[in-house]
C-alpha cells in the first residue's frame, strides 16, 4: 500500500509542477508601455450575455456608462460600427471626453441600411464636437454585401450630407486595393490589418513586420499618405491557423509592440477591440469572442503592461487534475493486486489522462457556442471519462476489456470532427486533448484483438473517409499547425483501428455504397456551382434566394436527420439511401455539422443493413 501510495503522490507532484510552469513559469514578464493611451479602440456595448442578433435587445445605458468610464483611462476614442438603438453613446462619450469614430453598418438590406444612413446623419450634425470622422460601412466589399458601385453612392450621399465632416469607409487592405475609386469618394482610407485572419496567417514572430510592409504598400499603391488603420490586434484564445496562434501572452506582444511601430511612424490606428465579445463566436468561431482588451467580465488582460500568463487560471486546473489523479487512484489501486511495471504504467497513463482531460475542460468552456455544441461536449467528455477509467482499470487487472460502443462513440466523434474540418475547418477547433485519451486507450485495449472485431461494411468505407479527410485537413491547415498535426495522426489511428477491424470485408463489398456517396457527391457539388455560383441561371429561376433561405435554416441538415430517423425506424433501405443523399447536400451546402452527423449514420446504417433487417424480422 505505501508503494501505491508514493506512487500517487508523485504524480499528483507532477500535475503541479506541470501547471505551475503552464501558469506561472512561461508568462510574458512586465514590460511597461511607453504610451499614456491608445489612439483608438472599437467598442461594441453588449454585455457577455447580449448580441445584436437579439431582437428584444436594448442598449443599458448603465453599461455604456461604466465601460466608456473605463476606456476613457485608456484610450481618447472609439470606434462604433452602427447607429440604429446605440444612439446614447455620443452623450456619454462626451461626458468620458471621448471623441467618435462613428460607424454606420450597411448591408444587402436597402431598408436597414437607409435606416443606418439617416441616423448616422442626424447623429454627426448633432455631435459634431467628438465626432471625428463617419465610417460608411464595414468590410461589405469583403461579405459582397453590396456592389462596389452602390456602396460608393452611400458614401457619396453621406459627404454630400456632411460636407464639414470627414467620411470614409472601412475594409480589409486588400478590398481597397481592388476598389480604389472608393478613394475618391473619401477623405482618408480606413484599412484593416489582422495578420491573424490573412489568407497567409502570420505568426506572432512575423505580424509586425507584415503589418509595416502592408501598411506601406498600400500607401505606395493609392499614393495616399492619409491612411487610418481601422482595426489591427490580435485574439487571446482560439483555434491556431497554421502556426499562427492566439494566446493572452501573444495579444499582449502584439499591441505593445504595435503601438511602438505606430508612434515610430506617425500612424493613426484603431485596435480591435475593446471587451470581449461572446455573441461573435458564433459567425467568427470561437476565436471570434477573444479579440478583447479586457474579457468579458470587463477585467483587464494586462495587454498594456504587466505579467501575462495564457493559463491565470491554472490554480484551478491542477486542483481539478489532483482531483482525478486521486479519485481514480483510491478507486482502482486501493484493492488491486499490481505489477511495478503496471503501477508504473498506471501512474503514468493517470497523471497524463487527467491533465488531457482538463485541457479539454477547459477548451470546452472557451468554445462551446450553442446548446448543441453543449450536448457535443457533455457527451464527449462524459464518454471519456469511462474510457479513462476502463483504461485504469484494465491496467490495474480490475477490469478485462472494454465496451466496443465507447469505440464506437468515440470513432463517431472523430469522423464527424474530420469531415467539419476538411470542409468547413476555418472556425472548427481541434478537441486533440480527449481523443489523445481514446486514442492511447484503444491502442492499449484492441492490441493483438483486430482479429476479434468486424466493424463491416461501414467500418472499411469510414476507415476511407477518415483517409481522405484527413489529407484534406492537412491541406488546408499546412504542416506548420501542431494542432491539427496531433489530430491527423489521431484520426489515422481510428482509421487504421477500422480498417483492420473490417479486415473480412472487401472493397468489392461496398462498391456499391461508394458509388452512392461519389454521384451525391457530384450532384450537391452541381447544385453549388450550377445553380448558386451562377447568377444568370439562380436570377432567371428565382432559385438561389431560396437556396440560400434553406442554407440559412439548416434546411438540407433538418431534412436529412429527419430522413435517417424515419429509416432507421421504418428499416427501409431505400429512405436511408436519401438520407445519405440529403447528408452530403447538407455538408456542400454549408449545413455541415447536422450534415456529418447524419452521413456517418447513414453509412453505419447502410453498411450493417443485413443486420437491421432481421431485427426487423
């Protein structure tokens, strides 16, 4: 018992240190700014609950109030990007000696946006005093929102209104560069700069000198020297894009030296932005919520000065951690009559699982954005602790195997995740810390045991598309993204664990099934390019409005869970085969989460269909 016992304490001992050093140890050290204030900051005034999406929602004007009392100790401005139900800011702006870049939001809707027009107007008459310029729309050649030609007549009607204001519009540095008779139409050109977001990401190391080198380009190619940098920062949680990654410690590097670059220069410049904003993760991803110089609780990041840990929580994370650690400790050695080589095993596998395990607590918490992607991770995590401890338990010789539907459930997870990646990566984070656990779990539990499994028809044809989804990933994320590196490999073991498992199964077996999913295939990508991509054709047949309402609801993704339910109940072959037809639509048209999840049914159902039909006899 004293064994087991040192043994468990050492690897508590080594959770902590682990997390001291993630938390305390590789922090960025105070470096005090050499500036007094920031030249501007976007502020949007929604609380860590509120979206503009909320139809009930109205502006607290005691909210607005204490956030621009606090911005005013760091910043002399701030950026807004609509007008319409804001329209108390300019008041208690002035009352903080705030001065405005006051946005107004245009969109493809002409009524919205006549409504935006009309009250930025009347705002900048009545608030001349701090208002310092009007931004005519934000990044709208970027969304295609509006054409080039009618947002420069906004922007033309707007300075005809306020021929004593300055006016100008805001956009990525690229859209000016292929718009410039926006130029002649505005007093100065707003450009934004997000090294994070570049079709080529730059990392930390390189975002800087990228950002000059834009920032100088576009200055050469307008030859206009008045250039406003409308946004530029960086985000402190999120998904890495390549090698770019966002962390607290990186935000707080590139606004320190931002600022610097910008002072040496003589820049305007407006940082993105001022609080944490959870309502955006669910267009921008999870990273989309993070761009804040304070969180969401309006407490300081310390991104102007003072030590930076990417973990301040870690306190808590090792006392979770000890927690299983122990737990599982007391209920599986406790009695368990073990090898040294086993107990060490055990320790090992135990200290490691339960830091993996609270990573992905913790990544959970930061980006989980819905109720469904709530019950995705209660599910995951829930599954995965039964995997830790029937690994556990199977090392201790408490426990002999483990339940082949944790593999399936697992297995499940991670097509699912790989297909969302391959097709629709951008905001799609990488859960790499639970499935390192199943993956290690299985490699351990199914070791000389493949001869044992027959994972079928549906087993061989997955093990395929985890294959080619995987190659897909890679693609689109490079060899540069440790992240997703780590879940390629992840997912290549499932596939391997598959393939060996449907071993009896030839690929003469599921000719037939493969044939079904590459003409749905081809006829979804028909669908987008012959009809959605084509304006003359989707104008002529009114047909594209009505796409686009579909993609919007989830339509094609409702519609195919609602097949594979009525399949799988009825046992008909034939309404599982739509429902894989209305699967791969769904992932092509851009409903791709409900649209995996019922691909992966549909080809489980499809594959193991003999079986079905003698339940049902």
């Amino acid at each position: 018992m004293l064994k087991k016992t040192i043994f468990t304490l050492f690897s508590i001992i080594l959770v902590m240190l682990f997390f001291f050093y993630l938390g305390a140890i590789n922090v960025l050290k105070d470096d005090s700014n050499s500036f007094s204030k920031l030249q501007c900051v976007s502020y949007a005034p929604y609380s860590k609950d509120e979206s503009p999406f909320d139809k009930n929602y109205k502006i607290s004007k005691k909210l607005v109030q204490k956030d621009l009392k606090l911005l005013s100790k760091y910043t002399n401005c701030i950026r807004t990007y609509s007008t319409v139900g804001l329209e108390i800011i300019p008041q208690i702006a002035r009352e903080n000696n705030l001065k405005m870049l006051m946005g107004a939001w245009v969109s493809s809707d002409k009524i919205s946006t006549k409504k935006e027009l009309d009250t930025l107007i009347k705002l900048a008459k009545e608030n001349k005093d701090i208002v310092k310029a009007v931004i005519i729309g934000n990044e709208v050649l970027l969304r295609r929102d509006v054409s080039a030609e009618q947002l420069y007549k906004y922007i033309k009607e707007t300075k005809d209104a306020l021929p004593n204001t300055k006016v100008t519009y805001a956009d990525v540095w690229e859209f000016w560069l292929k718009n410039p008779q926006i130029e002649e139409v505005t007093d100065f050109v707003t450009i934004h700069i997000l090294p994070y977001w570049e079709d080529n990401p730059m990392n930390i190391d390189e975002a800087i000198d990228h950002l000059v080198k834009v920032r100088l380009e576009v200055e050469e190619t307008l030859g206009n020297k008045n250039i406003l940098i409308g946004e530029t920062g960086w985000p402190s949680e999120g998904r890495m894009r390549e090698d770019v990654l966002p962390s607290k410690i990186n935000q707080a590097l590139f606004v320190r030296e931002f600022v610097k670059v910008a002072q040496k220069y003589n820049w305007d410049y407006n940082i993105i932005e001022a609080f944490d904003q959870p309502w955006k993760r669910l267009s921008e991803g999870a990273v989309g919520g993070y761009w804040g110089l304070f969180d969401k609780d309006r407490m300081d990041k310390n991104v102007f000065k003072g030590e930076v840990s990417n973990f301040p929580n870690y306190k808590y994370l090792a006392f979770a951690s000890i927690f299983l650690v122990f737990s599982f400790s007391f209920l599986l050695l406790r009695k368990a009559k073990i090898s040294n080589n086993r107990l060490l095993a055990f320790t090992a596998i135990n200290t490691l699982f339960s830091i993996l395990y609270i990573l992905q607590v913790e990544q959970y918490f930061i980006t989980v954005r819905t109720n469904l992607e709530f019950v995705w991770a209660f599910v995951a995590l829930f599954s995965h602790l039964f995997i830790y401890y029937y690994l556990l338990g199977n090392i201790a010789n408490k426990i002999k195997s483990i339940p082949l539907y944790l593999f399936y459930l697992s297995a499940f997870f991670v097509i699912v995740s790989n297909i969302i990646l391959a097709f629709e990566g951008r905001y799609q984070n990488f859960e790499i810390y639970a499935f390192i656990i199943s993956a290690i779990s299985f490699l351990w539990l199914f070791k000389n045991k493949y001869k044992e499994i027959d994972f079928g028809k549906s087993g061989k044809i997955l093990s395929i598309i985890l294959v080619i989804t995987s190659i897909l990933i890679l693609l689109n994320e490079t060899a540069y993204n440790i992240f997703s590196n780590i879940w390629i490999l992840i997912s290549l073991y499932f596939a391997y664990i598959l393939y060996k498992g449907s071993q009896n199964t030839s690929f003469k077996d599921i000719r037939n099934l493969i044939l079904y999913v590459l003409v749905f295939i081809g006829i979804a990508f028909a669908i987008k390019l012959g009809i959605l991509t084509n304006n003359q054709l989707s104008n002529e047949f009114v047909i594209k409005d009505y796409i686009g309402l579909f993609i919007h609801y989830k339509v094609f993704g409702l519609i195919a869970l609602a097949t594979v339910i009525i399949g799988f109940l009825t046992k008909n072959k034939m309404i599982v085969i739509l429902s894989l037809f209305f699967s791969l639509v769904a992932i092509i048209l851009y409903n791709i989460f409900i649209g995996s999840i019922v691909f992966v049914v549909s080809i489980y159902l499809l594959g193991n269909f003999e079986q079905l039909e003698q339940s049902k006899i």
